[in-house]
C-alpha cells in the first residue's frame, strides 16, 4: 500500500492532481480542503495517501494533513459511505466543522452537503460519534480565507474549471453554476480555488 507521496507537484485540476515522485506520476483525488494548501505547480509537496484497490482500477486518495486522512477512513467505514462520497464530504466542510457536526449531532449541517441525505446524516452521527469523542483539532482552520500570497495567476477559464470540479464533487450542475457566477461576482479575477471555496462555504453555510 501507498501511504504518503513526497514529489513534485506536476498538475492539479479538482478535485485531481498529479505528482512526480522520481520520474513516476502519480495520479492522486484530493478534498478541497487539500488543494487550498498545495504549493504552486512546479513546488515539492508532501502528501499522506490512501489507496483503494478495486477490480477495475487502483485509486490513490491524497491528504495534506494526516488528521483528514485519518477522518477519510473512518468515514469509508461507515455503512453506504465510499471513498467517492468521503472525499466529497471532506471538501463541502473541514474537518474540524464536521467533527462538531458529529459531536453536537447537528444533522442540518450534514445534510446540506451533496450526495448526504437525512438517513445519511444520522448514521454518520450514531457510527461516527464515539469515534470521534477524543479527536484533537487541527489549529488550522480549512476555510480561513488567505491573503492571496503565491496564488496562481489568474487564467481565463477559472469559472469552467470551478464548475467541473464542483459537479466532480457531487453537485448539480445548475446549482455549480449558479454557486461559481455568485462567487465571480463577489470575487472578480479570483482563482479556481478561490471561487471554489468560496462557492462550497455559502452552500454549506446555506
């Protein structure tokens, strides 16, 4: 098994990125959460890793702090919760949000990210909860807004890049485009990632 990749960070288009790990690239399905702390391309990057092996394909799951993937994992272990929608849900709410969720049995929160319904939501808070009673925050939070510093220039097809990666994630896609133009237009010639995030708070924040 494949538990971390420490390379070059070669492409990233979410919710995919590609890393040069001596010569091998490595094709790695990230959170969003992830790719708001990834380098530049072209920069080292150091990620933990999760592979799922399949009949049909191997598939490598990338983490930048270890406490997302540890979360990922307890999440695949919950009964109608795959990989696919783990990583989705990891990209709708940090981590340190959703353990609240948990712990506080807050189902409306849950339940407005894509692809978790009201069944969904209550059994992520039976199974999860004693799981997660001892868990240690990150001191970071995910979602605080950066200051722009080393952010990629900005390229013309941000909003249909945005949108992809959001329809990738499980959501519709007029309600991906409805979420990135909003976005755009409270953040003229923000990124990707940028319009990204921005869109994926105001909808979990409802």
């Amino acid at each position: 098994m494949i538990g971390r990749l420490k390379g070059e960070l070669l492409e990233k288009y979410p919710p995919q990125l590609v890393i040069d790990v001596n010569g091998v690239g490595y094709e790695v399905d990230a959170s969003m959460n992830t790719f708001y702390q990834l380098p530049e391309v072209g920069r080292q990057v150091t990620l933990f890793t999760h592979m799922v092996v399949r009949e049909d394909a191997q598939l490598l799951y990338g983490f930048y702090e270890r406490t997302e993937r540890s979360l990922f994992r307890t999440l695949i272990k919950v009964n109608g919760v795959g990989p696919k929608l783990a990583l989705t849900i990891l990209s709708g709410i940090s981590v340190n949000e959703f353990v609240l969720s948990v712990q506080h049995q807050d189902t409306a929160a849950l339940v407005r990210l894509p692809g978790v319904g009201k069944k969904t939501a209550e059994r992520l808070i039976v199974e999860m909860q004693d799981k997660l009673k001892d868990f240690v925050f990150n001191d970071v939070d995910e979602f605080a807004l950066t200051d722009g510093l080393g952010a990629p220039p900005v390229q013309a097809d941000n909003r249909a890049e945005a949108e992809s990666a959001l329809v990738a994630l499980g959501y519709k896609p007029v309600q991906a485009t409805k979420s990135i133009a909003q976005a755009e237009k409270a953040m003229p010639g923000a990124s990707s990632e940028e319009l990204i995030r921005a869109a994926l708070k105001s909808m979990v924040q409802g």
